[in-house]
C-alpha cells in the first residue's frame, strides 16, 4: 500500500453492512468477500489511491457515492485526516488546471522552436 501519509482513501464506519454492499466495493477494489469485511471490521481503508493519482481519487469518489446511495455511513480521508468531497473535487480540478497549463507550455515551445526554424 502507498505511504498512508500520502493518500486519499475511504473508510466504512460501520462494522455490519449489507452484502450489496460489499458487491458495490468490490467492483472497486478487487479482494476477497472475506478480505472486504475484515477490512470494514479493521476500520481499514477499503480503498486508497495516492494523493496525486486523478483516477484514483475520482474511483474513491464514485464508491462514495455509491455507498451513500445505499445508505451506507463512510468517510474520506486524505493524508489520514477526514476530508470532503467539496476538496477532493477542487482538488482535481488543480490536477486538471495545472494539466492544461502545462498542456499549453509544451504547446508554446513546440511553436516557438518551430518559428526559430523558420
């Protein structure tokens, strides 16, 4: 697992939860039925992703709102303190921003060599 100091991640507070459920987390996260529950009992994360990994953050994101759908009580967390949703959004919309400029510096490079050839 990545540096728990350096994640984003989802926890279930509560221990008894339906099967359903746990279907649901386990179209995210790959592990046994048995795995799952162990890690729900644990108060382990039931799904992390490094804190800088878009598509990560934006899977625990999904499985938030599925869980939630189906009344199940779970929370986010990033860099092993409670978060929201509200951040984890901004969040990758900075990832998005940042992609876009650095989109446009290559771009404006490649531009310029181009001109100097000329």
């Amino acid at each position: 697992m990545e540096n728990e100091n350096s994640i984003i991640g989802i926890k279930i507070n509560e221990t008894d939860i339906p099967a359903k459920c746990i279907m649901i987390i386990k179209k995210y996260q790959d592990l046994p039925i048995s795995e799952i529950k162990q890690k729900i009992e644990d108060n382990q994360y039931v799904l992390t992703c490094d804190y800088i990994d878009d598509t990560g953050i934006k899977y625990v994101l999904e499985l938030y709102h599925d869980l939630s759908l189906e009344g199940v009580n779970c929370s986010l967390y990033e860099h092993n303190n409670p978060t929201t949703i509200e951040f984890l959004n901004n969040l990758l919309g900075s990832y998005e921003e940042t992609k876009k400029l650095v989109e446009e510096d290559i771009e404006n490079e490649v531009q310029a060599e181009n001109y100097e050839e000329e």
